[in-house]
C-alpha cells in the first residue's frame, strides 16, 4: 500500500507569536488554523470528487508545532492529483479568508511512503481516560525523506517529492497542474548527497503569489518569480538521472510506486 503524506504549515509564525506577551491574541490564531483547515480540506476533497464514484478519505495524521499532517491513500494518478488540487485550493482560500490581515502564509509539501517496501505502520499503546486505546503511528525512510522535502517548501505553492512529481506527470488529468522545477539541493542523509531536485506544485494558469520581500528574502522564490511551468520531459530527465545515480553508484533500485490495490 502506498499513502499520500500532506503537510501543512505556517510560515512566520515563530515571529508572529513573539509579538504578543499574554498569549490570547495568537492562540486563537493557530486554534482557528487547527479547527478549520481540516474542515476546508474536506470540503475541497468532497468537491474535487463531486463526479467520481467515491470520495477518498483524508485523515489528520498528526499535529506537530504549527504543521499539520494528512494522510490518504489514493488509488490512482488522476486520484492523487485531485487530492492535490484539493490541498492547494485550501492552502489558497483560507489565507485568503483567515490570514489576509496577518503576517502568516501557509506552505505544503506532499510526498509518497511505500508500506509494502520499508516502511512500517505502527499500533502505539496508549492511555485514555483509564481505557487503552492505540494510536496509528508511521515509520520508514520515504518519512524521514519527506520531512527533510519540506525544507524547500514556501508558500503560495506545494513543494512535491519525486515520487509524487513521477506519478503526476502519468496522469490523465496531469494539465490541471503545472510542474516548476526551480534547481536542486542537497538534503541531509538523502540520495547520499545527491543535490534533491526542487519541485513546486501550482494550479495550471496561475502565477507564483510570492510577496515582494519574500523574493527579496528567498533566491529560489526570486528564480521562480515569471518562471513557465518546466516541460515534462525535463522533469522526468532529472528524476531518471537520479534514479540511475542510485543504481549505478549504490545499487539501489528506485521504481515508480504503483498506487491502488496490491496486484496478484
């Protein structure tokens, strides 16, 4: 089984809580965040999926600070596309409805996790109330992969790993999106030090909303800044270069993951 892991997180919040001395004021910001950013998301899901025969399920994973993880199964390519599409229209309406007149930006980054290759899902004991009660926790180096990925994430856009970006560009609803491949980095303790091509995510048509002192701030966001969507074939040219660095140099095998049910 392959699971879609959503991030979401709050850009500039450390400086916007240090604002405020008795807390009230900032707690009802993120409190808000957390209650109805779920909600939102769940709307655009059951709207991306207003025509199909099933809506897939997005389930809040965990809470961590100010970021919030989801987490959902899809069952094809055109599925994980529209759970995209769904994640960034959230991102996009509630800074618009909730963050306008703030000094806070949302930024996402989705990534893959093979649980029928290394990683593993975990019942966790816990206590409830005197009841024992098991948590879902997951584990796995595609995991540690994706929360090293959202280091390059930024606002006004998703941050996609390659095995998402892989999947994307096979589906048949790929020209709702365009893909931007903005350079590459290195990542700790991935791809041995290859430099991570650096994948943003936008909804076809639309511009990076970037503000002035966030491209002043940010080179990757100044390059991305007018930048045309990056044709297919260049992103899959990078991802296949990494792919042949991983055999070739460290025998490791890097397929595309195949979403849906396992095959016999």
């Amino acid at each position: 089984m392959v699971r879609l892991f959503l991030s979401v997180d709050m850009a500039g919040s450390t400086q916007f809580k240090a604002r405020f001395t008795d807390g009230g004021s900032w707690l009802d910001t993120f409190r808000t965040f957390f209650t109805n950013f779920p909600l939102m998301l769940a709307g655009q899901v059951g709207f991306a999926f207003l025509e199909e025969g099933e809506t897939p399920s997005v389930e809040v994973w965990k809470v961590m600070g100010d970021e919030v993880i989801f987490v959902a199964t899809p069952a094809s390519a055109e599925e994980l596309v529209n759970l995209l599409l769904a994640l960034l229209r959230t991102m996009n309406a509630y800074e618009e409805r909730y963050l306008e007149d703030l000094p806070l930006r949302l930024k996402g980054t989705a990534w893959l996790a093979d649980f029928a290759g290394p990683n593993i899902e975990l019942e966790i004991p816990e206590l409830s109330g005197g009841e024992s009660v098991r948590a879902i926790d997951f584990i796995g180096p595609d995991l540690d992969l994706g929360f090293r990925v959202t280091k390059f994430a930024r606002p006004a856009c998703l941050t996609l790993s390659l095995d998402v970006a892989d999947l994307v560009l096979t589906a048949g609803n790929a020209g709702q999106v365009a893909l931007h491949l903005i350079g590459a980095e290195e990542l700790k303790g991935v791809m041995f030090g290859r430099p991570y091509p650096i994948l943003w995510m936008l909804e076809a048509g639309e511009d990076f909303n970037f503000m002035p002192w966030e491209v002043e701030q940010c080179p990757h966001m100044a390059r991305a800044t007018g930048m045309p969507p990056t044709p297919a074939s260049d992103i899959e040219r990078a991802i296949a270069n990494i792919r042949l660095y991983l055999r070739k140099m460290h025998g490791v095998q890097r397929p595309r993951l195949e979403l849906g049910p396992p095959t016999a």
